[in-house]
C-alpha cells in the first residue's frame, strides 16, 4: 500500500500556473525592462544620457525590427521600454490600491461585526451606498475634483489615480470580509478560545482571520486586474497617469489617434494589457478554487 | 383597500425605496462637496480675470454663496431636479441644463440599443449553451463569453474598427456631424461594442440558471409528461431560470451608461459621457456635477426599478423576505 502523503497538493490548474508564469514575467519586464533598454540603445541615441521612456532613439512610427522589437512610437521613442515602464505603472497603481484596499476592507469588514451597534451599522450602510455605486463613476469625480483643484497631492504623478482608485476599492472586501467573520465567529474553535480567556482582538487577529488569508489573496488578484483594468480606462480618457509618462490606457489612446496609417502600434500595448487582465484572472481563480473548493467560479 | 398580499408588497418594497433614497442623497452630497472642495466658483466665473476681491465678493453675496453649506446643499439639490445646474465656467457659459438636454440622448439611445441587444443574444446564447452543455455549442459560447467579459472595450473597440471600418470599409470609423449614411451605421459599432460586456455576463448567467433549472424535478416531470422540448426549454425552464437575469440586465445597463464614457471618447461621439470627460480635462465644476449627478442618479434609479420589479414578478422573493 502506497503511504499516504501528508504534505497538502499544490493547484493542479495549468491556467493558474500559465497566469503565474506571466506575472512572474511581466513583474521581471518591469523593473529591469527600461533598464537594459538603457543599456542596449544608449551607443545609438543621440541623447547623453539616455533615457528609454522619455527619450527619442529613432525615425517615428519605425514598424518591428531586431533592434525594436515593437517598433518606436509618434515620437520615435522605443515601444518596448515604454511597454515596460507601463507594466511599472500598472503593478504599481495596482499594488498600492489594493493593499489599501486589503486595510480598509478587512478592518471595515471586522468593525462591521464587532464594533457597537451604532458604529457597524453606519459603516456598512456607507459600505453598501458605495458598492451599490459603478465605481469608475466616484473615480472619475475625484480626479475631477484633483485637477480643479490642481491641489499637489505628495507622493508623485500616480498619486490622483492611486487616490481615486483607493478610495472606491474597498467595499467589496469589507463586504466579504464581514459575511465571512460573521459565521466564523460562532465557529467551535472561536468559541473556545473566548472559553480560556482569549479577547476578541487575539481571536479576530490569530484566530478569524487567518482563516480568511488564502481567499483573501485570491481576490486580490483578481481585484488588481480590476483595478489595472481601472487606471488604463482613465488613461486611455486622458484623465489617469499624465503624459509623458507611459501608461498602456495613454498608448492605446495614443496609438488610437494614428491608426489610421499606423494600426500595428496598437498591437503591444493592447496584447499586453488583455493578457495581464488574464493571467490575474486565472490566477485568482485557480487561487479561489484550491483555497474554497466549494466555490465555482463567478 | 389593503388586503394582505399588497401589505406583503409593500414592505420589500418600501425598504428598497429608503435605500435607492439614501443612494441618491449619497451621490448628491458627494457631487455638491466635490464643488465646495474646489477652488473658484460661480462668481468668479462670472467676475472674470480682473475683478478685485471685493467684486466677487459682492456677486458671490448676491448669488447666496455665502451662506451655510447646509441651505446652500439643498438650493443645489431643489436646482438640480428642477435640471438647473448652473452655468459653465468655461467658453460661452452655456446653460448646463441645455448641455445636458443636448447630449443625454444620445448616450441614453446608445445605452438602450445596447442593452436590448445584449440582453436578446445573451439570453438565446446562453440557452443555447445549457441545452447543448458540455458540447462544442456550449464550448464556444463560454470561451467567447470569458473574453468579453475580460477583454476591455477600449482594446476591443481598435480591432473591431480595423476590421470593419477600415479593412471592409462597411462602418464609419467615428462619428461626424455631416452624416453622409443614415445614423444607423454610425451606431453599429458603438452599440455592439457597448452590448459586448453585458452580453456575456447574461449568457453566462442564462446558461447557468438553466442547468440549475433542468435538474429540477418539475422538468423531469414535464418531460415524462410529453411536454415539447422547444415549449419545455422556453416555457417552463427559462421563465424559472429568467428572474436573476432580470436582475443583472438592470445593474448592467446602469453600467453602460458610465461605460458610454469610453465609447464615446473613442468615436467622439457628443455624448453625455465625452461632455463630462472634457469637463474634466478643463475644470468646469458645474459640468462635471450634472454628468456625475446624472449617471448616477439614472443608475440608482434602475436598479431601485429592478429591485421593485422582482418581488412583483415572482412570488417565492415576495415569501422569502417577510
């Protein structure tokens, strides 16, 4: 008889392990990506020193080639550190907003249930009023607000976006994060350590929501794919990352304006922002899917 | 005359009457302080570049803008549904009411065609894919429905534009104000586009409330009763399974109408949507409240309709929630 392993199986999903090899890919372009760019183009540009993402290396509108892999842009500056420095952007905005997102809700979530009456029922009535609202729409009217103001926001040119985004990111896991606390707090093993003393804090922090880790970080994904999704759409409306800098929403806008007599330039920043979108997507649900078998997927 | 049932009516009802209520007041006071928030206003829009302070003073005075946040919120609110929303800041300081009288239909007809399109196709596609479940049928529908749900509009909009417009040259490839085809062709891509999310979100669904729905025994029994199979799918499984459909076909037109704001960017199309986005762009408040105000408050209005709806349609809801 053949011993029985022990050690739990790994997600067996191969979109899952397609969707991870592609971050792990994508996360790698970004940081080095204008970097070796750098590095490879510098003896040709006319720019000392050079820099990939702002700099033109070449005639505009160059279509591939071995030296340009995805040709240059209007402005002549090579499509591929741009493609990467947007990845940057992306995985950036997309961190940020979700580890604000992740805070908010899980504390929004846990105040929802153990909080007094008064101060949970008004936090998730605010809650409720949010996500009941498109989100894009509360977005766009903070950034609306950010220009008008033309308030200087520390913290950099990503910070109106990250600001909208953060804002409207967090209902939909407080909202989980409150059902799911909700039934575990009545579960046998809360119970018991309340029994020996435990206080509501240790309980919630060692206890609740541990259990909550694995489909919390499955959400995330599929949250960040969201919110790059998000920061491309108010890009691409002119109103997200600001030129010059390179956001993949900015390049198809950009490339949008051309495509009459330049329709390849549309390609890469298109493929690369659908395919992102994707492997999130797999990850997360091949995520939820190992962590909640009982769940199908949306 | 209250007999029992309509009391049973009206409680759901009520309820989610209060909440769209809370909503609206929500969307409001957000909208009236993203105005408070900002600095300049009506009056030094109206003073111009060269009135000194005491000026704009005097005309902010006499336009009540002194006054307490609270009085001056529900002037904005009373204002706002009479659809005076001031003037804009910005060019020949259109009245933002006539603005909005200019556009919104428009993105409202855009929205509508889309959404009957999408609901029609998904609901038939996603029939189709429950009855021929696990074939290729089926197959193809859910891999084309996960792209439309994943793919965003803006990376769909370029490909279907070089296809059709620009390769076959049967569509238009944006919208212009001398019309040389009738309109119809210069909506044809706006709305497909449009309906492409939607779509697939309601053919999933369809699809998997119908497999839910033929597993059920009043199916077996039908069937074994000899009832026809094109009257056993329409008739008795899909007006069981229809009703959570109804549902996100509501939530999904409200999201069209904030999704108009990247199709119309993308075929200039002088929409409510593009208005507010170039409102943005050059910091007219007034403008920027109405589009937000407007699409929000359509959106909150829709899904308080389906949400009233459902219970009307369906007695097992109206049981459920007493």
């Amino acid at each position: 008889m053949k011993p029985v392993s022990k050690r739990r199986k790994g997600p067996r999903d191969p979109l899952l392990w397609f969707g991870a090899v592609f971050m792990v890919f994508l996360v790698f372009l970004a940081m080095f990506g204008p970097t070796v760019r750098e590095k490879q183009l510098s003896s040709i540009s006319k720019h000392q020193p050079y820099t990939s993402v702002y700099d033109d290396i070449a005639d505009p509108f160059q279509s591939r080639s071995a030296t340009f892999p995805f040709g240059t842009d209007s402005q002549g500056r090579d499509n591929l550190a741009r493609i990467a420095a947007g990845a940057r952007i992306s995985l950036t905005v997309g961190l940020i907003v979700e580890i604000i997102a992740l805070v908010v809700g899980v504390t929004v979530g846990v105040l929802g249930v153990f909080a007094p009456r008064w101060i949970a029922s008004a936090v998730m009535r605010l809650t409720d009023a949010m996500f009941a609202f498109p989100d894009i729409l509360l977005a766009i009217l903070i950034i609306g607000i950010i220009q008008t103001s033309k308030a200087q926001i520390p913290g950099g040119k990503l910070a109106p976006v990250i600001a909208a985004l953060g804002v409207t990111s967090w209902p939909s896991i407080a909202r989980l994060v409150r059902a799911q606390v909700a039934t575990l707090k009545d579960r046998e093993f809360v119970v018991a350590a309340k029994a020996t003393g435990a206080s509501t804090f240790y309980n919630v922090t060692r206890h609740i929501l541990p259990q909550l880790a694995g489909i919390l970080l499955a959400i995330a994904m599929i949250d960040i794919a969201g919110t790059i999704l998000a920061e491309s759409t108010l890009s691409f409306l002119g109103i997200g990352v600001q030129a010059p800098e390179p956001s993949w929403g900015s390049m198809i806008n950009n490339a949008r304006e051309n495509m009459n007599s330049y329709p390849a330039q549309l390609i890469a920043p298109c493929l690369f922002l659908s395919l992102t979108c994707f492997a999130l997507n797999f990850v997360g649900d091949g995520l939820r899917s190992y962590f909640d078998p009982k769940s199908t997927s949306r | 005359m209250l007999n029992s049932a309509s009391v049973r009516l009206a409680k759901p009802i009520l309820l989610r009457l209060t909440f769209g209520v809370l909503s609206l007041f929500f969307i409001s006071l957000v909208t009236f302080f993203a105005a408070a928030l900002t600095p300049g206003d009506a009056a030094t829009a109206i003073a111009g570049d060269k009135a000194t302070p005491e000026t704009v003073a005097r005309i902010r005075h006499e336009m009540g803008l002194d006054r307490p946040w609270p009085i001056r919120y529900v002037k904005f609110v009373v204002d706002a549904g009479h659809g005076d929303f001031g003037k804009s800041y910005f060019g020949t300081r259109e009245d933002v009411g006539s603005v909005v009288r200019r556009t919104l239909p428009l993105t409202v007809k855009t929205a509508t065609l889309a959404i009957i399109i999408a609901s029609f196709v998904g609901i038939l596609l996603g029939t189709l894919a429950a009855v021929y479940q696990h074939r290729v049928a089926d197959r193809s529908v859910l891999v084309f429905s996960t792209l439309g749900v994943t793919i965003p509009n803006f990376v769909l909009a370029p490909l279907l534009v070089y296809v059709f417009s620009m390769r076959l040259g049967w569509l238009p490839l944006i919208w212009t104000t001398d019309m040389t085809a009738s309109e119809f062709y210069y909506l044809v891509l706006p709305v497909l586009l449009l309906a492409s999310r939607p779509m697939a979100l309601i053919t999933r669904l369809t699809r998997a409330m119908m497999i839910d729905t033929f597993q059920q025994e009043f199916i077996r029994t039908a069937t074994a009763k000899g009832v026809p199979r094109g009257r056993l799918i329409f008739r008795h499984a899909l007006r069981n399974a229809i009703l959570p459909v109804i549902t996100t076909i509501g939530t999904s037109f409200g999201f069209l109408l904030t999704g108009s704001f990247v199709i119309e960017r993308y075929f200039v199309m002088p929409g409510l949507g593009s208005t507010t986005i170039e409102a943005i762009q050059k910091g007219d408040m007034p403008v920027i409240q109405a589009g937000i105000l407007i699409t929000g408050a359509m959106f909150i209005m829709l899904n308080l309709l389906v949400d009233i709806l459902l219970p009307i349609l369906d007695p097992r809801i109206r049981e459920s929630q007493i």
